[in-house]
C-alpha cells in the first residue's frame, strides 16, 4: 500500500469496513461469530465495547490506539495481504489493520480457527 494512502486508512470507520469483513466470511460458510472472534482476539474488545465502535463510527486509527488489549500472538501473523508482506509493514495502525485483513482472509480459506489464532 502507498504511504500516501494511510492518512486515509487511518480516518475510516471500522462501521464500513465491517460489513465487507463480514460478507467475505459468510460467502464462504463462515459466521459473524467467528468474525467477531478474531476481532476480539486481536485487540481485547468484547462485544459490548465493540458495539460502541461500531455505532460510533470509531475510525481505524482510535480503533487500535485503544484497543484494551492487542494481542502479543499478533506478531505470529504471517504473509502477503494485497502484495505487502504484513511482517514487514512499519507503520503500526496500518500493519494492525493488514493483520486482520489477512485473519478475516485466513477464515474466508476455510483455515481452522485454531490455526487462525495462532493457537
């Protein structure tokens, strides 16, 4: 992804994005449980606080900022997300945010959801 791009990335609502997340999953025979799953496992939100994300249109950037709590297995993930390695990604927003394109990814592919979270 073009630096000049982050700003953007930065400023979206995880509201929009969301429904994306969720249609790739289910397309596949995945569930909104099993989204909201990695969601929670990657940042520590729960479903009551993440609601609040939602419905306060929270952008990317807060999103991670106040995560309660990242997940340290994160650094476990691994591999290419729209032709960027995520491992190599400087930018911490913008590598959290590859993180769990390339999880929801992992789920739309059918992996397990043991292999997903790094268990």
């Amino acid at each position: 992804m073009d630096p000049k791009n982050y700003p953007r990335v930065y400023k979206m609502s995880v509201a929009t994005v969301y429904p994306h997340y969720l249609s790739k999953a289910e397309k596949k025979g995945r569930t909104q449980q099993e989204v909201n799953e990695i969601i929670f496992w990657l940042t520590g939100y729960d479903e009551v606080s993440f609601r609040e994300i939602l419905d306060n249109q929270t952008d990317f950037e807060r999103f991670f900022l106040e995560a309660p709590q990242f997940n340290p297995k994160a650094s476990k993930i691994t591999g290419v997300i729209c032709g960027d390695r995520v491992e190599e990604i400087e930018d911490e927003i913008i590598q959290k945010v590859r993180y769990l394109d390339k999880l929801i990814d992992e789920l739309a592919k059918g992996k397990s959801m043991d292999k997903i979270l790094r268990n």
